[in-house]
C-alpha cells in the first residue's frame, strides 16, 4: 500500500533521513525502530506532507503522494496520529472523534462510526462527555489513535503512541492496536520501546542517523540484536 524508495528528506537545509526505502503491504503492522534523534518522526513527518522532499520517491496504492497538503493524504486514506499535540485538551472526547472526522463531517454515518469506535475503547466510551484534559495519559494516546481512526483511514501513522506510559497503560494501548489492525486498517509504527513494538509487528525496520541499517521480520528479530544497533549509534 505503502513504498518508499530512496527518501531523502528534511527541513529547509537540514537533511534528516539519507536514502530511506521501506514498503508497508496491506493489513500489516510495520515497525520502525531506532534511538532518539534518528528520524524516525522526520520520517511519518514526510509520509504527511509535514516535511520537504529532496528526492526519491512516496507511492501510495501505486501514485504518487510527494507534495500532496496532509488534508489532501487524509482524503486519500492515510490517517496520523502524532507524538505530541495530537488531542484537543478543552474539548470533550466526542468532540475530538467529530473533529477526526473534519474531511467528512456532512457524511452522515460519522455518529454511528462514533459509537464503532467506542467499540473498540469502550474506556473512552465511559469518559465520553468528559474534557480530554482530564483522562490518563494512556486514555489520552487511545483518544489520538481513536481520533485518527475517525477519518475512515486505510493506513494509520502512529508516532510513539506508548512514549510516557506505564508497563500496564503502554501493553494496553499496544492491544487496542492490535486490534485496529484486525479491524482492517494498516499501520505503521515509530516505536523507540522495542520490546512493545515486537509484540504487535509484523514486520520492522531499525533506523539508525537517518538510514535503514535493518530490515526484519518482527518473529526473527531480537530484542538483545536492535539494542546493541541503538548502542552502536550512540558511539
């Protein structure tokens, strides 16, 4: 659904990802890995148009996306869920879905696909009327992954959606992805927490200084092997 070839991309002057290939196929959970300060968000960064494209190539269902606004990826069915800022703190939990639904807001099954998601986070369901400032932080990342859902996505990019959790909040959030990927959407993950992302990938990519220096299936890839790459860029 997904492929990458050759990316090199950045901001202004500054080239953060150096030749970047990667394919994500329909219905999978890809993975990708690496320390802080890699590329890794530079990298769904480019994905939806946040970031400028130097050269190689974005294809999504086989056209090309470089260059495409975010609002323009949206309607094509990509969907992203950011790191940071990726809820609206003073508005209530349906408002944030009903804004997650702005490319479509006149069609008129988003309230029935309101309540679909709160199928799949019935904890959001009982916080429905509340401000999303007053959930947890792991209710608050399933609100950003609920949100994103609400524009009917076939691809869903997700930033570091366990960053800051619990154990118990970060393996709960990594179920409720689990099973967005069984409802039919595919995902790609940017995970720094190796141990959680193994858990629910298919397969994964190790980006290390803005490159793939891996590439793996998650069943055959070790925990102790992606540590000692993190450690290698670190000397």
């Amino acid at each position: 659904m997904l492929e990458v070839s050759n990316l090199r991309s950045g901001y202004g002057r500054i080239e953060v990802l150096h030749g970047v290939d990667l394919k994500v196929e329909k219905g999978e959970v890809v993975a990708v890995l690496g320390p802080n300060g890699a590329g890794k968000t530079t990298l769904l960064n480019t994905l939806f148009g946040l970031a400028d494209v130097y050269s190689g190539s974005i294809t999504y269902e086989g056209r090309s996306i470089v260059g495409l606004k975010p609002y323009e990826l949206v309607k094509l069915g990509l969907s992203y869920a950011p790191q940071l800022g990726n809820i609206f703190s003073e508005l209530t939990v349906t408002e944030n879905l009903v804004m997650g639904a702005y490319v479509r807001i006149r069609d008129p099954s988003v309230r029935k696909d309101i309540e679909e998601v709160f199928k799949l986070f019935p904890e959001l369901e009982r916080r429905r009327s509340q401000k999303a400032k007053t959930l947890s932080g792991g209710e608050r990342q399933m609100l950003a992954v609920a949100r994103a859902l609400m524009s009917k996505p076939r691809v869903l990019l997700l930033d570091e959606p366990t960053s800051g959790l619990s154990p118990k909040a970060g393996s709960a959030l990594m179920g409720k992805i689990r099973d967005v990927r069984n409802a039919g959407v595919t995902i790609l993950l940017v995970e720094q927490n190796v141990r959680r992302a193994l858990e629910v990938a298919d397969r994964v990519y190790v980006l290390i200084g803005g490159r793939i220096v891996r590439e793996s299936p998650a069943s055959e890839l070790k925990i102790e092997e992606v540590e000692k790459l993190f450690l290698s860029a670190k000397t």
